[in-house]
C-alpha cells in the first residue's frame, strides 16, 4: 500500500527523535473542563494520541482546570468518556490545578528574581498603559517595587487578605515588545471562588499562560500540540520556561477545525444547552462528540474523518458533509438492512390466501462475512411508504400506480389492480394481487420489473418514533454572520414522526445496533427508548442530499 506523508508535526516529531533531542515523545491532551469535548477536540485527541501510538512514548491527559469560575466535575467525566469511546487511552491523568503549590512557587521565583511585581492599578488604567501594536506602552507605576514588598503582598493575596482585583501579579518584561502579550502580562489573579477541586484552599488562580507552559514541563512534555490563535503566546511560553530554569516542553500550533453549519465553542454550545435551543449537550444535532455518538456515529467513523481533514499550518473550513461521509462509508459495510415504513398507506393482497408466511431477508449484502439472514413475516396486508403510490403516475415512475407492477423486497412481485379514497379524496389502501411464482431467491416468473419497494407485515408490524435531523445552522458559517450566531439556527433541524412501522426483528435492537432502513437512510436506537416505545435516530441519509 502507498506510503501516506507526513504532516507537518510528524516531521517535526521524527526529526526530533532521529537527532537524539528526545528519547521518549510525551504528548498531552489539555481540555478545560467547561463544557462538553466536540468533533475540534476529537482532531486534536486524535493528533495527540495518534502521534505517541505512531511513535512509541504516551499521552497525558490533563485538565486545564485553572478558571474555577467555569469548571465542573460533570465536565471532567464526560471529556474522559468521550475520550474512551474515541479510542483512546492516556497514561496519567492530571489536574493543572494539582500544580498550584508548583505554580505558587515559580511565581514567587519569578519575584524574588526580579521579574515578576504586584500591581494595584485598576483594569482600565493597565490598559490605557498597555499601548497599541504599533505604539510602545508605558511603565506602571508599580513596576519598580521591591522584592520584599511583592513577597510580602504576594503573600497576602494569596492568605484572603485582599478582594477580587485589588492587586495582580504581572510578569516585568517589556512594555515596548511588538508582542502585546509580552508587556508585562499578568499571571496571578485574586478570586473569591470555589474550584471543582481545591475547594476554598485557594484564592489567587494563575492565569492560561502562567499554568500551561509550566504544567508541560512539571510533566516533560516534549511536543506541546495547540492551535493557530496561540502562535503569538509562543515567545511567553519560551520565557517562562527560560527563566524558571525548568524542563523545556515546545509549543507547535496547527489549524483549528472549523466545519460548515455549526459552531464550535464550548462557551456557544453552552448557550444553546441553557437557552434549551436544543436538547442537551448530547443532542444529536450537535457537534460534540456526545451528540455525534447519540446520532449514531462510531469511533472509527470520526477517527476517519479527523485522519482525511489532516493537519495544515493554515485555518480552513471543512464540508459538514465530509463528517457524513465518513459514517455512511462505515455503515454500509456494517448495518444490517431492515424495513420501516415511516409514512405509511394500507396495500392489501387480495389473492394472497396461505396467511401468513416467514420469509428470509439478507442482512447485509455488503458486510465482509455475509452478513447472515432473518426471518420476515409476510401477509396479506402490509404497509408501503405513501410516496410509492401515484394515482397518475409521472414519466419514468417504476413504483405503484393503477396497473403497474413492482417488487416487494425480500417478497413477491405485485400488480395494483385498484385503490381507496376516502371522502377528502386521500389515497387510503392500495389493493393488488401478487404472483406466487415471484419469489426473491426462487423467481420462475419470468416477469421483470424495474422498481422495488420496501414494506412492512401489517398484523407483525411494531411501532416506533422516529427523529430525522437537519444542519443545527442555516448559514454555512453561523459565527461569521452579523448579529447572534443563534438568529440563524435552522426552525427545521428536529422531524419526529411519532408513528412509524418497523419490521418485528427490530424490536430487539440496542443501542450498540446499526441498522439500514432500506432507501431511508441509516439509524440507531436513541436512549430514549422505553420497553413500550422505541426511538431511532436517522444517523445520516443514505446519500448527500445538501444543496450547495
Ligand atoms: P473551546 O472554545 O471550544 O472551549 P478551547 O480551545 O478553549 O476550545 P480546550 O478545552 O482548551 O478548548 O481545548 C483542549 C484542546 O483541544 C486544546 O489543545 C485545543 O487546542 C484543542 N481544540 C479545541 N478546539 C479545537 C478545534 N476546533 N480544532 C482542533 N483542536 C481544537
Ligand atoms: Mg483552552
Ligand atoms: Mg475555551
């Protein structure tokens, strides 16, 4: 088979292994925990653990539980689920908030070095010293202070004595860098708050750049993965580690997955859980990985995906239909096919006199190992799909209409001899009769039709609900249009059809089940499912029906 080439991070990788730089590559997966993970984590999960599984080494997975304001434990089990279910196992699990007595500790380093000072200017008075990119910013008049009065203020902060944004710690570094983040940013903050975690211990957090860096040397991670929006954070990061003389972890950024009709920020989907514009975080219309394993989706169907969207250096937008795809591509060769009739008319046998009968259905053509048989019962009233039947019939239409005959799957060939309106003029039972010596596997006939159409045994036939999901977003790029991103959620996302007939052997189905239904698409079993009413959900259609 052909060689695939290496992406960019590969390369960096090998390189670095050839020449001796690392002996053992160590990578990370650093969610915060505030929100649930989506398909953009799963990219940058399936780099992360990719690469050590490629490489040799591990991956760590660490909380970047820094904000306690936004972080919840509730969050923390579902990133490690959904994580498990992609695949994938970590060697540690780790809390950056593990590290605050290390973290306290480089802060007081930084001080006592002279690079580091307390600040009591209020926010608007830092920023009116911060300058702009092209003008330099201006020294605070704080910046000059002792050693031991920032330790001893430090100090303070960190006993309570303070309240919220009464002083910060700001690294001293250059207020006339062309890099803003350089100028004296701050990394320590006074919050009154409790964290998922620690509790009340603390009351001082340091801020994303004072813990990341640092939390990827504590746990000597050679390649430290993020994405493009961090390249301006690299010059801080090296500083850091640089002048706290700790274990020199390398930041590499790549392009952050964007994909057409959707948002992807937890802080969004968040809004959209709490506004009840959906149905929870592992609403099958969302993004995130849940959702996506709600709607049916497998684990090697969004490794797929992740594996042909590769990694490039530049931002891009990536076809929700590409995500499609990949699942219709697994299923095919996996999901039995079935029959369900999800808006049903009568259509009666008349000269069908046995009763019923156990015919056998085929599971899956296309599965590797056959795919195995079922039993279908078969009688004389069954119900087709309404839109198989045309009174008057169009131009090349090969279904039922008045004379015409078609192939019942699994089953017989019929012929519509005649058909019921009510007083509306509704189309309400199709009567016709069928050729004994048609049937599927042992067709002495002779007789060749051009349409098939699926159907399910009346008096056999279970009900089920059913639920076909649309794009979340009618706009391609929902976070590009002006004003809120959620004017533009599509009203048509969510069909329930309450009643749909299936065939009986899905009664037995679970939620690891995948099933076809014939010519409507793929499903699986929602949770929602009770022992007296099942539910599916439509993974996806059976081709790409959007419109460009
Ligand atoms: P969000 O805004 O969705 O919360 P985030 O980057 O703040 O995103 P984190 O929990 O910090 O979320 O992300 C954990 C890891 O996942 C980070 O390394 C981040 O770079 C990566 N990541 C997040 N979103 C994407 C995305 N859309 N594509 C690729 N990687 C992503
Ligand atoms: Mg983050
Ligand atoms: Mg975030």
């Amino acid at each position: 088979s052909e060689e695939k080439s290496l992406n960019f991070i590969e390369e960096i990788v090998e390189n670095d292994l050839n020449s001796g730089k690392y002996e053992t590559l160590v990578t990370r997966f650093p969610p915060e925990p505030n929100g649930y993970l989506h398909i953009g984590h799963a990219k940058a999960i399936c780099l992360n653990f990719g690469l050590t599984q490629k490489y040799g080494g591990y991956t760590n997975l660490r909380f970047d539980d820094t904000n306690p304001v936004t972080e919840k434990t509730e969050y923390v089990n579902s990133q490690q689920e959904d994580i498990r279910w992609l695949g994938f196992n970590w060697k540690n699990e780790l809390y950056a908030s593990d590290y605050f007595d290390e973290l306290y500790g480089f802060a007081v380093k930084l001080i006592e070095k002279g690079l580091a000072y307390v600040d009591e200017s209020s926010a608007d008075e830092i920023a009116a010293l911060k300058g702009t990119p092209t003008e330099p910013g201006q020294d605070s008049p704080y910046r000059n202070r002792s050693i031991e009065e920032n330790l001893d203020i430090f100090t303070k902060m960190k006993n309570g004595e303070f309240a919220d944004g009464a002083y910060i710690l700001r690294a001293k570094i250059d207020m006339a860098s062309p890099n803003m983040l350089m100028r004296d940013p701050i990394i320590y903050r006074i919050k009154h708050a409790e964290h998922h975690r620690t509790g009340n211990k603390w009351c001082i957090y340091p801020m994303y750049d004072f813990a990341h860096g640092q939390s990827d040397s504590i746990e000597n991670i050679t390649h430290s993965i993020c994405t493009l929006e961090y390249v301006s954070h690299r010059e801080l990061y090296d500083w850091f580690i640089e002048k706290l003389e700790i274990f020199p972890s390398k930041q590499y950024e790549f392009a952050r997955l964007n994909l057409t009709s959707t948002v992807m920020s937890k802080r969004k989907l968040l809004q959209l859980v709490n506004e009840n514009l959906v149905n929870g975080w592992d609403d099958p219309r969302m993004p995130t990985i849940s959702g996506l394993r709600r709607r049916g989706f497998t684990p090697k169907s969004v490794r797929e995906f992740c594996e042909r969207i590769g990694i490039a250096k530049r931002e891009n937008l990536i076809e929700l239909s590409l995500l499609e795809f990949c699942i219709r591509e697994d299923l095919n060769k996996t999901a039995n096919r079935v029959m369900a009739v999800l808006d049903p008319i009568k259509l009666v046998i008349t000269n069908y006199e046995k009763g019923t009968e156990d015919l056998i259905g085929e599971n899956n053509p296309e599965a590797e190992d056959g795919g195995g048989t079922r039993v279908i019962p078969f009688s004389n009233e069954l119900w087709i799909e309404r839109e198989d039947f045309m009174e008057v019939p169009a131009k090349k239409w090969f279904r039922l209409a008045p004379g015409a005959m078609v192939r019942l799957k699994f089953a017989y060939i019929v012929k519509c001899e005649d058909f019921v309106k009510d007083e509306n003029g509704n189309v309400t039972e199709i009567h016709c009769t069928y050729i004994p010596e048609s049937k599927s596997g042992n067709d002495t006939s002779g007789i060749n039709v051009k349409g098939t159409i699926h159907w399910v045994s009346a008096p056999h036939a279970k009900t089920a609900e059913i639920r076909l999901y649309d794009r979340l977003f009618t706009s391609e790029t929902p976070d590009a249009e002006e004003g809120d991103f959620k004017d533009y959620l599509n009203p048509e996302s969510l069909t329930v059809l309450p009643n749909v007939y299936i065939e009986p052997a899905l009664a037995d189905a679970d939620l690891d089940g995948r099933y076809q239904f014939i010519r409507k698409g793929y499903f699986c079993l929602d949770r929602d499912s009770t022992a007296d009413k099942l539910v599916f959900n439509r993974t996806v259609t059976l081709k790409d029906t959007f419109k460009k």
